[in-house]
C-alpha cells in the first residue's frame, strides 16, 4: 500500500492506497478531527472512541467496515490506526454533529435523492452523466462515442451473464483480456500511462480508444454468440478473437498515420479544483 497524505482545508488527512483493490482508505480520526475543529490529536481520537461506543451499540455496520492499518504518527514511528474507505466515511460523518459536517450532509441527502429518482427513470442517469461530462469540457463526439460504448459493452456483459460468468472477477480477467489483446497493455497499465488511480479508464479514454475498446467488445460478443461460447475457457478464446480484430484495425491506421491510438492522455481535472475523497492528480 502507498501512504499519500492530502490536505483538507490546510488540514493533512493521512491515506493509504491499496492498489490491488484501487481503493483509498483515510484516517478517521483526522476526519474526526477536522469536523469537530479539535486542536488536540488525543481530543480527537477520544471522540472517536465514544462514537464507535455508541454506533456499535446501535449496531452500525460503519464501524464493523473501518480496519486497521499502519500509519505514520507525528514521532515519525508507524502505529495502527483506524481507516476507512470513502464509502464508510461518508456514513461516519451523518453521525457527526458538526456545522463542518453539514454541507456533506445535504450533499449526501441530494445524491440520495436523485439516485431514487434514477431508479424509476433510468434515462435521467444518461442525462446527468451528460450533462458531467459537458462540464468537463467533453467535445459532444466524445460524449456520444462514450455512450455508445458504454451500450456496447453492457451487451456484452449481458451475454457473459447469461453464458455462466460470473460478475466481478471473471468479468474483470475477461475484459483486461479483451483489452490486452487490441492495446498490447493491460487495463492496469494503460490506466498508469494516464496517470489514474481509482478513476474510470473510459472517462479517460480518447475517442479513438473508445472507438477500438468498443470494437473489441463488439467483436467479442458477435464471435462468442456465433459459438454459443460458455464459462471461462470457451470466453477466453472469444475474448482473444475479439481484441485481435481491433488489434488489426489499430496496427493498420497507426501505419497509416504514424500515431498511437493508446495514449496517456487524460481529463484529469487541477488538483485544486478536485475535491471528491480519494481523487488524486498526480
């Protein structure tokens, strides 16, 4: 794990990094600390033992997915400390009474608020990851390329779904196949050319990466229904065929062109404008 502390209203919040789960996790006495504007370490710390006390006593999961992890204290010597990830921490400050915690509060109200909303229409999900990605600066190609990228490769995990794939790793393994094969680099990989760490590769991409991924996965799926392909290893081969068809494709217009398709550029924003927990610039 890397420690990477941030800064926090001039305020360092100790973190680790796991990169094999691409996860953050953050001291949560530091968080504590800042909320209730405690100037003293120990202060701190107390107040965060009698909020455990009491969130275990009322059974609250948030304390039960906090973990233990060595970090660096103010003498230098690495002590085990309480961390969470930004999910957990998120539900930790609601039990905080703090003028500090209250614009995460209404902030976390709205996101629930419209997710609910989302849940009976799905199509104001689409329109809200628009209208993110204008702000950003997205061109409308990009945009549009990225969505229907996004529809192409749902059909493909719909396929996997239904072929005897299971979601999470098997998904995972497939798709860096997949990726390998039409890019020669993993996703870890190409996500470490950009600079990324927990962030989505595609909303990364170029849109000449998106066009390519989305051929891969496209191919993928056309090759795997043709041989009715099921589980892992009949998958594999699919998956294989599939990148090696964009792979052609990107050999022959980079010899056309004389440029890479992968690149590391990105759309990260100035660390000074980023402020959602675990985004990190560098």
């Amino acid at each position: 794990m890397k420690i990477l502390p941030v800064l926090f209203e001039q305020n360092k919040i100790r973190r680790l990094y796991d990169e094999k789960t691409e996860t953050w996790f953050f001291s949560v006495v530091d968080i504590i600390q800042i909320l209730t504007q405690q100037p003293d370490y120990q202060t701190a710390r107390k107040y965060w033992n009698k909020l455990k006390e009491r969130l275990s006593k009322e059974e609250s999961q948030s304390v039960t997915n906090c973990h233990r992890l060595k970090l660096p204290a103010a003498d230098g010597k690495n002590y085990l400390t309480d961390v969470a990830n930004a999910e957990t921490l998120l539900r930790l400050i609601q039990s905080v009474p703090s003028p500090k915690a209250e614009p995460i509060k209404l902030w976390l109200a709205k996101v629930g608020y419209e997710r609910i909303l989302e849940i009976s229409d799905p199509a104001l999900s689409l329109d809200r990851a628009r209208t993110t990605w204008q702000k950003q600066g997205r061109s409308a190609k990009w945009i549009q390329q990225r969505m229907t990228g996004q529809e192409t490769r749902n059909k493909l995990t719909d396929y996997w779904a239904t072929h005897d794939i299971q979601k999470g790793q098997e998904y995972a393994i497939l798709t860096n196949v997949i990726h390998q094969e039409w890019s020669d680099v993993s996703v870890k990989a190409h996500k470490n050319l950009k600079g990324l760490t927990t962030q989505n590769l595609r909303d990364h991409m170029s849109e000449a990466e998106l066009i390519f991924t989305a051929l891969a996965e496209l191919s993928t799926r056309q090759i795997a229904e043709t041989t009715d392909a099921t589980g892992m290893p009949e998958n594999q081969i699919a998956a294989k065929s599939g990148g090696k068809i964009a792979k052609n494709a990107r050999l022959e217009l980079e010899s056309q062109t004389g440029k890479h398709i992968v690149t590391g550029e990105n759309y990260l924003l100035p660390a000074s404008t980023n402020k959602i927990l675990g985004s990190d610039n560098k």
